[in-house]
C-alpha cells in the first residue's frame, strides 16, 4: 500500500478533501437533491436540536437525535454547528465539524466539555499573509512563541482559535507551511476566507475558493459556544488576485436568515469576515437586517493592515491589525499598531477582549513618542491603537492633572521612521509605507515630566511617565 492510500484509509490525509476520516463531507453530482439522514449523538446520548447545514438548507434534530437534510445541488460540505456544551473537534489544529458520507449516513459523534463553555475564550488572528519562506520563518520563530507562551498562563482547553483570512499571499504552495505552524499552537482554529486565499477561476474550476476548501472545508458556516452564536462569512467578491470588492452573496445571507431562526435573540452574535463590513461591504445593509432582534453583535475582521474599531448602536465591528505587521517588514503595522492579535473572553454574554503585541506584556496597549520643538517646548503623541470612544487618555504634567489629549488623525512617528520613503524599508518590500489613522493623541508642553494614563472600556488603567529634563 502507498503512503497516499495508506494515509487516506486511516483518515490523516491533509491538504486534500480529506482532514480527517470523518472531518469533511464532500456532495458528489449524483448524490444532489437527495436527503442525507444522520444521527448526533454524544456517548451513546441523542443530542436534540442541534443544526446541520449543507450551506443552503438547514435542518434540526429530533428528540432522538436524527435529522433528515435536503441536500442543494450545489451543495459541496454538510456541517454541524456545533452546539454549546459540546467539544470541537480538534484535527491537526483545526476544528473539523464536518464530515465524509459513511454507508450514506452522515452521523456526528461528540463529547460534552469538561466545564461549563458559557465561560470560554478565543484569539483572533489578521492576516498571517505569509508569502515566501522568509515569512515563514518570522511567523514560526516570532509569532507562535509568543501564542504559545501566552496560552501557557491560560485554560488552554477553553480557547478556541479564528484566523480573520489572508492566511497565504497568493502562493498556495504555503498552504501547508501555514497549516503545520497553526496545528502547533494547540487549540482548535477556524478559517476565514480571504481576498489572498482565493484563486484565478479556469475553464477546469468554475469556484475560486475551490483550494482554500480543500483544506479547510466550506467558506461560510456557523458554531455555538456558550451563549455565543459564531458565523464564519465570506465577503470577497472575487475576480481575480487585483480586481475583488467586498460584498456577500445572496446564497449566504439565505442561508444566514435560516441559520439565525434557531439562535436565541439574547444570545451573543459573533460574525467573523475578512474584509470590514462597517464602510467596504457594499450590500452590508442587508446584512444588519438578519441582526435587527439580536441585542449583541461583534464583528470580526482584518484586511487593512490597521486597527479600528467602529462601534454603530448594538453592533461593534473590530478590524484587527496583523500577524504580519506591515507584510514582514517590522514590528509594527503601517499606522503603528505592533504585529499581534485579538484575544477575547466571553462570560455569558458579557464579552471583554484586549490587544496582544508579539513580544510584549499584554498590558503593552500604547507606545508614546516626543519631539523636541523650539522654545523649550515638547510635543507629546500618543498612539492607543486598540482605542474605541469608550477609553480615556489623560495626561499630568509636573503632578498636575491637564485632562484629555487631543485626538487627532495623522501618521505614526515610528511607521514614519521605518516605511516612509523610498529609501525605506531598507530590507525586503520597499513598497510598504506608513497610513494615516485616527488612533493618536497629542499635546504641547514645557513641563520637566509628564504622565499619560489609559483607561481602556472595561476600566483597565495603563501608565507612562515621561521624563522631559
């Protein structure tokens, strides 16, 4: 027996259709319009009420733990969302909730979790973007040790891991780097599609997220944890790598209204894309519609190399900064945030998350700089790069509280000093320059010391003291 077929009759194929044995379920020709009936079923117990989903029709299981699903024609994956108070399936770093056709039926087998998962965790990863193997390299020898050592001082099993999209750079052949890298981080990750991870379509494959869900499965999906409700969206229209806009299909927002009929309306919705919603999805409207009963919604995403937050009535939208910083250039992002991602605890339904730079403390939430101006004078900026209109930044000068400093929108002292010019950056892609942002807050003054303190949303206090003479 070769080592392809001995690796696909024990259920470890990777990088294929095959994640797992029982991971991914793939939907011949023939096989479409037909119903698929399984059973979910946790040590011999029925589990009822949970969701299976083709990506098109949704179904629900009975008392027995049985459902009955009409498959779509252009169904590719049955999934199960995964319920709350059930573990995921962990497969090589990648939560597997899907599965392959077994004597035509299409059972999920689960395990109730240890603890009570209303308390849980999860990272939040922007575009790891690697391109070539240099990327590679930062990305194993800087990035996972610092996931690593955070998780070390955490309830691992609690956490769960997503990765916002643009996991590869247009090189699919790094698929497997990236995957290898990820599987050692020891929590299970979900996928997000992104503009980066798709390909040019052919006269042979019609579907340009084909690759990507070899992988990893379908595009679009949904799983429970707690009192949290998360859906995984693709919002890449796609043409080819330069021409892409962001919006979603019909077929997912019909699938989306579907899905969300079995969510109860005070449970917390996390919706996890790549490219923002709040000002780059053109049909986002339609979206918000399906949320207009939910009282809490998180919005995940990443795309722009920069971190904002909007925040619109019930609707918080984070767009994260990267893995990558400014494409592996250095440590930080083009409007100054350090390469890092998103870590979020959710208790119920209250949710908290903070920022965390590789290499820092995660109480590393704003860098500040100064410049010397004439007459004595200092100019104090302040970059708080996780900021939303619900922080304080204060600053004292010489002991005496002065209030709030100024906000304003302009380029980070540190992005300038690396990216800006054509001289810079010296190594590697000499295209990457510094962007505006509106995260930077500033003053003037001729005092000997200087103290800026931060108050983030959920009343967590940062400090500096600033000696000017």
């Amino acid at each position: 027996m070769n080592r392809r077929s001995f690796l696909k009759s024990s259920g470890l194929l990777i990088g294929g259709l095959y994640l797992s044995g029982k991971a991914f379920a793939v939907v011949s020709p023939q096989d479409s319009g037909k119903l698929i009936k399984g059973r979910i079923r946790a040590r011999r117990k029925n589990i009822a009420n949970a969701i299976v989903s083709d990506g098109y029709n949704v179904a629900v299981s009975d008392r027995r733990g049985r459902y009955t699903l009409q498959l779509h024609h252009n169904a590719k994956h049955i999934f199960l969302s995964n319920p709350s108070g059930y573990n995921i399936k962990n497969v090589h770093g990648f939560a597997a909730i899907y599965r392959l056709p077994d004597s035509g039926a299409y059972n999920f087998e689960l395990e109730k979790t240890t603890y009570n998962d209303h308390h849980h965790y999860f990272l939040a990863l922007g575009d790891p973007q690697i391109r070539d193997k240099e990327d590679v390299r930062q990305l194993r020898q800087e990035s996972l040790p610092d996931i690593a050592q955070f998780l070390a001082s955490m309830p691992k099993e609690k956490f769960h891991g997503i990765s916002l999209g643009d996991s590869i750079w247009d090189t699919p052949k790094l698929w497997q780097d990236y995957k290898e890298t990820i599987g050692k981080v020891g929590i299970p990750f979900f996928q997000t599609i992104g503009n980066h991870d798709k390909q040019e379509v052919t006269a042979n494959e019609s579907d340009d997220a084909a690759l990507f869900k070899a992988h990893f499965g379908p595009s679009y999906y949904s799983f429970n944890r707690g009192k949290v409700h998360y859906v995984v969206l693709d919002t890449i229209r796609y043409t080819r790598i330069k021409q892409y806009d962001g919006h979603i299909s019909a077929e997912q927002l019909s699938w989306l209204k579907k899905d969300l009929q079995h969510v109860p309306k005070d449970h917390v919705l996390i919706i996890s894309v790549h490219i923002p919603i709040y000002n780059s999805v053109k049909n986002r409207d339609e979206l918000y519609a399906l949320f207009e009963d939910f009282q809490q919604i998180h919005v995940l995403s990443g795309h722009t190399h920069r971190n904002t937050n909007h925040v619109n009535g019930n609707i918080y939208e984070h767009t994260h900064a990267t893995l990558c910083g400014a494409w592996w250039t250095g440590p930080v992002c083009t409007d100054g945030t350090p390469r890092g991602y998103g870590v979020f605890e959710v208790d119920g339904t209250s949710v908290n998350w903070f920022y965390k730079s590789i290499g820092k403390d995660r109480n590393y939430q704003f860098r500040s700089s100064v410049q010397k101006l004439s007459g004595g004078m200092n100019r104090i900026m302040v970059n708080v790069w996780n900021y939303d209109p619900a922080w304080k930044v204060i600053w004292f000068a010489d002991g005496v509280a002065k209030g709030d400093l100024e906000q304003t929108k302009g380029f980070d002292e540190l992005a300038v000093s690396l990216y800006k010019g054509k001289e810079r950056p010296k190594e590697r892609r000499a295209w990457v320059e510094p962007g505006r942002t509106d995260h930077l807050f500033y003053t003037q003054t001729d005092a000997k010391t200087v103290k800026i303190v931060v108050t983030d949303r959920f009343g967590n206090e940062y400090t500096e003291d600033i000696q000017l003479a």
